[in-house]
C-alpha cells in the first residue's frame, strides 16, 4: 500500500476550489498521477480522519513555457476533488503536515 503523504501531494488553493469549498464541501488536492480514486479516498480519510462521499479526478496537461526562443513544457498533473460526507469537520489544509 501507498504512503499517504506520497499520494497527497498539495492542496489547490484557486478561486473555483475556494468556492466549492465553501459551498459544496469539496476539497481540491493535487494527487500523484498513478494513484486512482480508492487509493485517494483512502489517503485522505487516513491523513484528516474524515469519511470522503465521492472523489473527482482529473487529469491536467502542462502548459508550453517559453524562455527567450527556447520552448519548454511544465510537467503533467493530476487534481482531485474531495467531497466530504454531511456533518464531516470542513478541513484545515495544514492539519496533517
């Protein structure tokens, strides 16, 4: 099994996850690109001790970057969005650092 910490990678603090946060009870993680819905649902009840309703994933392409005439790509990722079950504590992103 998976260590947690390995499949969690950082929380997504952006306008939209803000809102679902307060208004959906959801919650955005950046998750490790192998890792499917079961592994992340059982990563984030283990890390916060809460119960997870459904789990979201999506996966995300890196943008073209470029640096004078060189071109570079930023790497691939994967977001994931964490509902909570009703009557679950909202989480605290620096709870289980």
């Amino acid at each position: 099994m998976k260590d947690p910490y390995q499949i969690i990678i950082r929380p997504v603090i952006t306008e939209k996850s803000t809102w679902l946060k307060e208004k959906n009870r959801e919650i955005c993680f950046e998750v490790d690109p192998r890792a499917n819905k079961i592994e992340i649902k059982r990563a984030v009840e283990q890390l916060f001790k809460v119960k997870v309703e459904r789990v979201r994933v999506m996966n995300k392409k890196g943008k073209e970057r470029r640096v004078g005439r060189n071109i570079g790509r930023k790497r691939n990722w994967k977001k994931a969005y964490i509902k909570l079950k009703e009557g679950e504590k909202m989480i605290e992103y620096f709870e289980a650092v």
